[in-house]
C-alpha cells in the first residue's frame, strides 16, 4: 500500500518557468511533510518541509502549498534553472517529524535552458 | 551543520560475505538514526529505525537478522548485511534527526548512501 502518491513521474520545464510536483497522502497521523532533492549518486537533500497546521510555506523560491481537508500537498519551484535539474521527493511522517519517512515515487525534473 | 557522514561509499564483495556500514553524525548528536534501501530509479524505502541504546524496530518484510543494526553511541549507527547475495545488492541510505525530543521540527539529515553490489 502506497501511502504517498506523487506525481508527476517526469517533467520538463523552461528555464525560468515554474515546476510543480503534487503529491497525496492517505494517513491521517503523518504530521509533517518535507520535500527532498536528490542528485545521482547522493543521499536526498532537505528543501523545505511543513506542518498541517499552516497552508503554504515559502522559502526562497521553493513554496509548499498544503490542504489538509483534500490530503494533498504540492511542491512549487519559481523561475526554475537548470542547476535545479534532479529527483524531487515527497514524504511524510507522524510524532511531529520524528518517525521514519514514507517517500513517494519521485519526479525526475528537467530544467530546459 | 547537521551532516551525515557514511562509509563506505561504494563496496563490491563477493557472495556469501557480510558487509558493515558506518552512519556518523558529525555535528550533532542522534538519538534516532534511520536506514533506508532505494532501488535504481526508485524510492526511498524505510528499512528500521535504529535507537541508541536499544534494539533497532524493523519494517515489516526486513530480516532483523539479515540486517543487523547496532546504536553504539549519539552519533554511530551500522547496518551489517550477513551473508550478502546479489539481491541485497542495492543502495543503502541513512539519516540522523537531531536530539531535541519530538515534535520539535527537526528535519532528517541524510548521507550520501553506500552502493552495495554482491558478485
């Protein structure tokens, strides 16, 4: 049982455009939902992460937007570049960030120049 | 701060050898340390979670005995693979919260992963 659906698998964007990954859960106890990036070779990298009690969460040009009623949470990347070309990983957690991680699938990102 | 240091990076064996991974916080210290197994092309997948002191909590359909996960210390945590076959080949990943209690939005920290493959 798949507990967090990302989608999409793949995407392809503009440089300078905007990339959005979405993402679904089903359990209701995860109560905290970080989104990861990870390069060929590397361990996932922390972006950026939130709790169910706020809508959107913005840092630099990475935002989360959240709706707890729908279970979904979405990952938008602002005047995307090629740098920011890699696998992007949402996950979810319950005891306020303290258990292990579920991941979703993983959307491989490409940024166009 | 809050890197993770693993080691080793890459290892090739033979069939039937076991093999230790090392998982280091370096800057901090860890209660709780997680292992996970990504496949090629694939997500991350929790393995066990590994507590100082005490015995590690598998997820179910892991071999507690096949995967042997010691705490010893804050800040090491290791996976040994007994026996390892082609099929444990994979890339193995762990990552270290800091100590500061639950619910206290400390993110996991993850190293750069060991890529197994058994011949």
């Amino acid at each position: 049982q798949q507990q967090v659906k990302q989608s999409p698998q793949s995407l392809i964007v503009q440089k300078g455009g905007i990339s959005i990954i979405n993402c679904a859960y089903e359990n209701t106890a995860f109560d905290y939902f970080p989104w990861y990036q990870q390069f060929p070779g590397k361990g996932p990298a922390l972006l950026i992460a939130i709790r169910p009690d706020v809508s959107e969460k913005k840092e630099g040009r990475f935002t989360i937007s959240f709706n707890k009623s729908a279970k979904q949470f979405s990952l938008h990347i602002m005047d995307s570049q090629p740098g920011d070309s890699a696998t992007y990983f949402c996950a979810a957690n319950s005891g306020g960030g303290a258990d292990g991680l579920t991941f979703g699938k993983g959307t491989h990102l490409i940024i166009q120049p | 701060g809050a890197v993770v240091s693993q080691h080793p990076s890459w290892v090739i064996c033979k069939s039937g050898t076991s093999v230790k991974i090392e998982c280091r916080s370096l800057d901090f210290q860890a209660t709780t340390m997680f292992w996970y197994r990504q496949f090629p092309k694939q997500s991350l997948m929790l393995m066990a979670t590994s507590n100082e002191g005490s015995k590690a909590t598998y997820e179910q359909g892991v071999e507690k005995d096949k995967f042997l996960i010691n705490h010893a210390s804050l800040t090491l945590s290791t996976l040994t693979v007994t026996s390892a076959h082609p099929e444990d080949s994979s890339f193995y990943i762990c990552s270290a919260r800091e100590n500061t209690g639950v619910y206290s939005n400390q993110p996991q920290h993850f190293g750069d992963g060991t890529r197994l493959s058994i011949l």
